[in-house]
C-alpha cells in the first residue's frame, strides 16, 4: 500500500468566461512527497493550487485536502496546511516579528514561542525586530515561508518559492525547503517553472500545459526514455556511417549524440570506429536533464495539435 493522498483532486475544471483555465485535472500527492507542479507561465498551475486553498471556485470536479471536502468543509480541510500563494503582502512599517503576530491573529492566537520557533527554522533570527521595508527579497521569502509554517501544518503548498529571487536567494529557499521535508516530516507541493528547483528537489512531478496534465510520474521515469551516448570522434559523419551500416546505432542527433542497439556497449563502438581509422576522443553515457524531458514534451504537445 502507498502513502494515503494528502491532496487529491478529481476531474478538477475551472472556467474563467469562456476560457478554460484547468481542464479535468486528476491529481493524487501522497504523504511525505516533494511534489512538483510543472508548467509555463499560464499553464493552470496557480488555478489548481487556489482551488486547494479554497480561494477559487470550482466550475466541477472535487478537491480534498487531508481527507476533507475543500468546498463542503474549507476550515477543516486547511487546519494543518500552511502556503505562499500569489505574494503574500506585509506591513512595511512593521518589524518581521510583529507582522507574523499579527497575520497568526486572523486565524487563531500563536505563542509567542512558536513565533520565535518558526523565526530560527526560516533563518530570520537576529533581524525579526528590523521593519520589513528593510528585507531583501530573499528575507521577505522567508518571512512568507515563516508565516505558512505558523499553523504547524502537515502539507506546505508553495507557489513559486523563488520567484524574484537572485542565484544565492534561490540555494537559499531550495535549502530550507529541503530541511523542512527532512526534519519536520512536512509533505510539500511545489509549483515552478524553474526546471532546475524541481530536479533537486521534488520526488514526483506533474505537468501541465493549457490547464491540461500531460505528464505525472517520478522524477526517476523523466530519465528512463531513450538513452543517448555522446561521442567525440575525428569524423563524426563518417563514424556514424560506418557505426549505422554495422548495425550498432539506431539514430544520431545534434553533430555528437548517438544512440546504440539493443546489446550494444560503448568498447564495440570503439573498436569499430578504431579498426576503421577513425580516432575516439570521448564516449560517454547523457544523462537526460529534466529540461530535455519537459522540452520535447512541450514539442510533442504543439506537434500534436
């Protein structure tokens, strides 16, 4: 048996007037998941996650969230979850301490020791006393994430967590995300566009494109289609001739890619190139990139039109 779903979603539609933004969107994140949400910008990522957080309606389907009803029983359902969602704003004026008294208010009183708790795990210790208009961009992230973190929540749903911020923000977020899911056991839905962010960091992706899902399934399985070999040779045109009259290549791509036949090794490609005066200078397995992945699934969505 797997991890009973945290977020489930079934044939899940949202209509905005005539357009439709998400488009019978089946979805299960199982507990313990750093689940990714793919997919350009417009692509429904931020309809889906308004509707688990109840802020949109809608137009059909059905969304639980830890077993409840998001519609029937909206309070219920999100007791135990915590996100940034579309850009949480802040009292500019006020200190990052205050702020997080006052967002925690509106929902029910927090201790002041869980503030302080929340204030260390995020990396804010020592400036929670300095207003907000003073944070970089980096800080105003973790004071988001501080402030999601304020329910103890079991699932943290972020929406575009680096959004905005520079190269060291970005290792920043990516960080605590990790130690987050590693210390608190949280199960954590992520969405982006930054392909890099998912690929070190989430087990199980979805993607989605036009309010459509056309891709679910490990980070793993992205990296078990067709495995490419890229070779360095002192006439690739005619290595690849050579390689394909004998039988030992199926395709060829990109001026230094190859792809062997089934049973083929590296050391018989070799040895052939070498017998035909052909010199080697490097042969090694590709490891396809999730950006490679998610490309030439874009590229086989247009095709398909």
């Amino acid at each position: 048996m797997g991890a009973k779903p945290v977020i489930q979603l079934k044939h899940l539609s949202k209509k905005f007037g005539p357009r439709l933004a998400v488009d019978d969107l089946t979805l299960d994140v199982p507990a313990g998941e750093i689940y990714g949400l793919l997919g350009h910008n417009g692509a429904g990522k931020s309809t889906a996650i308004g509707m688990m957080l109840g802020q949109v309606w809608p137009t059909s389907g059905e969304v639980r969230i830890c077993g409840h009803d998001v519609t029937a029983h909206r309070r219920v359902a999100l007791q135990r979850v915590g996100a940034i969602f579309e850009g949480p704003a802040f009292y500019d004026y006020l200190s990052g301490g205050r702020n997080l008294e006052i967002l925690s208010s509106y929902t029910a009183p927090t201790p002041r020791q869980r503030i302080q708790e929340v204030i260390e795990w995020v990396g804010l210790k020592g400036r929670e006393d300095s207003k907000v208009r003073t944070y970089s961009h980096g800080m105003r992230a973790r004071l988001a994430l501080a402030q999601a973190l304020l329910p103890q929540p079991e699932l943290l749903i972020l929406d575009e967590p680096s959004d905005g911020l520079d190269p060291e923000g970005i290792h920043e977020m990516r960080q605590t995300i990790l130690r987050l899911h590693r210390d608190l056991g949280l199960t954590i839905l992520l969405s982006s566009h930054f392909l890099n962010e998912v690929e070190q960091l989430c087990t199980r992706i979805a993607v989605l494109n036009q309010g459509r899902k056309v891709f679910e399934g490990s980070l793993a399985s992205t990296k078990q289609r067709k495995a490419w070999t890229r070779l360095k040779a002192g006439d690739f045109p005619l290595a690849v001739k050579e390689l394909r009259q004998a039988q030992l290549i199926t395709q060829e791509r990109d001026g230094h890619l190859i792809s062997l036949s089934a049973g083929v090794g590296t050391d018989q490609i070799v040895r052939l190139l070498v017998e035909r005066g052909i010199p080697v200078y490097e042969i090694a397995p590709v490891e396809e990139a999730l950006e490679d992945f998610y490309l030439s699934l874009m590229n086989g969505q247009r095709e398909a039109k």
